[in-house]
C-alpha cells in the first residue's frame, strides 16, 4: 500500500511564499511589536480600563465583559505585551 502526501513540495514553499508574502502589507495593523492600547474612564466614580485597540478588542472578547481589570494588565505584561496607554479626553 502506497501513501501519498497531501502536498508536494514545491506547492508546499509556494503556499508558504503566499502566505507571508500575503501577510507583509499587515504588519502594522497586526501590530507586531506586541503593543496594545488601553484608555482609562471615569464611569460614576470608577476608573475602568476599555480597550482602544484590534488586539486589545480580541483580548477582551475572550473574557465575555467590557472592561479589563489589574490582574488581566498582569498577565499581560506576563505575556510580553507592551501597554500603550491613550490619552483621555476632558
């Protein structure tokens, strides 16, 4: 019995060529230095942190809430994400 493989080889660097070369124009927008960006309100007292960024967006999708807390801003900097903070309007 013979096996065959799914791709050959030269499809294989073909599709690895497309694929980062497809992902080169999104560098900025993926933000790959791992910053993301968070803004403090002032909501009846409280300060919460909302997410002002893509990735933070997704990151707070995860948790099924609107507002991260200060043990998520540790596991963040656990992960190596750089927090950008924005400025808060008066």
């Amino acid at each position: 019995m013979q096996h065959f493989k799914l791709f050959s080889l030269p499809l294989k660097l073909y599709l690895t060529y497309k694929i980062n070369y497809d992902l080169k124009g999104y560098e900025s927008e993926v933000n790959m230095n791992k910053e993301i960006m968070l803004e403090v309100k002032n909501v009846y007292g409280n300060d919460l942190i909302y997410p002002s960024c893509h990735v933070a967006n997704a990151l707070i999708k995860l948790k099924d809430k609107k507002t991260f807390n200060k043990n998520d801003l540790e596991v963040f900097k656990a992960l190596g994400l750089i927090i950008k903070w924005k400025a808060s309007s008066i």
